[in-house]
C-alpha cells in the first residue's frame, strides 16, 4: 500500500532523514517507535508533503506521490492526527468534524461516519456544539482522531496519540486505534513512545534512532528482542 524508498529529508542543512525504507501492506498497523529527536514525526510529514524529502521517494498504491502537495496526497487517503492534536479551538466539535469532512460530497456517507464517530465517542456527540478548545486533552485527542476519520482515511498516519494523556485515557484511544483497523479496515501507522502499547495493537514494528530505521520486525518478536526490552519496554 505505502512503500517509503531510502528518503533523506533536510530542514535547512541539517539532515533529520538518512535514508529511511518502510513498507506498509494493507490493512496492517505498523508501528515507528524511537526516542525523542528521532526523526519519527518527520518521517510522517515527509510522506504527507509537509517536509518533502530531498532525496528517494515515497508511493502509495502504486503512484509516486513523492513531490506532490499535502493537500494531493490528502484527496489520495492518506490522513495526518498530527503531535498535540491540533484541533481548530474556536470551531465547534461538530464544525471541527465538519473541516475532516471538507473535500467530500457524499452525503449520505458523511452522515452515516457522523454517527460512527459519535457511537465510538460519545461525548464528543455530547459536546458537538462546544468549542473545541473547552475540551480536556483526552477529548481533543479523540476529536483529533474523529476528525481525521470525517476524511474517510485509507491509510491514518497517528503521530504520539498517548502523549500528555491520563493512562485510562491512553488505554481507551489505542483501543479505538485497534477498532479503526479492524471494524472500518483503515491501514494505520502509528508513531509512538510508548513502545509497550504500540507493540500490542501493531501487526509489525520499525525502531529508529538519529534519522535511521536500525530494527524491524514482527510486534512479537520485537518484544522478546533483548535490546528493545532495555532501550523501550522498560524490563
């Protein structure tokens, strides 16, 4: 579905990719998993146009999209829940999920994801007429992600989901991840710290460090690697 080919990405002179290579099948959750300053989140914006890479080149469902602009390769399904959320504070929940749904026109399927993210979400269909911004940062994750599923996402790009959120928040949203993937077969790549967590919803597992991808393999096995468990897993 996605294959990423040897991309080095630069802001100014500083190369933050050298040369990374990923793969995503469809219907897979892979998870990209590596300390802060890793080059993860960058990995991200390269695939989505917002940093193009300098060098190598990026293909989705067998077209090159390397070069094109974000909003392009948007209209192709690939959908951005970028770090911190980002959400539009000042437009309601339901406007927010309005702007995810911005480049459709098929109503009748608007409507019917509308509720899908309401049942998933219920306070959000509780809140729909409050600003964003007056929600806890659970809740913008949640509308962050709603929003993006308003897109209606062949492949969802999730960029550290759990970070700043209470752990029973946390728990809930990689649960939601788990269903996106297998109830609406939305491909899912994950960038997240929490190696632990991202292990036990992914398929497969990239580690990266300074701008390389130095370990992949299966979420199994990557688990009982011997240097993920001191460098990531905490055991």
């Amino acid at each position: 579905m996605l294959e990423v080919n040897d991309i080095q990405t630069y802001y100014g002179n500083i190369k933050a990719l050298k040369g990374v290579s990923v793969t995503i099948s469809e219907g897979e959750i892979i998870t990209l998993i590596g300390a802060n300053g890793a080059g993860k989140s960058t990995t991200l914006m390269s695939i989505c146009g917002i940093v193009p890479p300098r060098s190598g080149d990026v293909t989705f469902m067998g077209e090159a999209i390397t070069g094109m602009k974000p909003n392009e390769i948007v209209q192709r399904g690939i959908i951005q829940v970028p770090e911190g959320r980002r959400i539009f504070p000042f437009l309601t929940v339901k406007e927010n999920l309005d702007m995810g749904a911005f480049l459709r026109n098929d109503t009748e399927e608007m409507k019917k994801d509308l509720e899908y993210v309401y049942e998933m979400f219920p306070i959000l269909a509780e809140r729909r007429n409050q600003p964003g911004g007056t929600l806890s940062g659970g809740e913008q994750q949640m509308l962050a992600i709603s929003r993006a599923l308003m897109a209606k996402p062949r492949l969802l790009l999730l960029d550290e989901p759990s970070l700043g959120l209470a752990p029973i928040i946390v728990q809930r949203i990689f649960e939601v991840i788990r269903k996106i993937n297998t109830e609406s077969k939305v491909t899912v790549f994950l960038v997240e710290q929490n190696a632990n967590l991202a292990l036990k919803i992914a398929h497969r597992g990239y580690v990266m460090e300074t701008g390389r991808i130095i370990l992949h393999d299966t979420s199994a096995n990557l688990m009982q690697n011997e240097e993920m468990k001191k460098a990531y897993l905490g055991i």
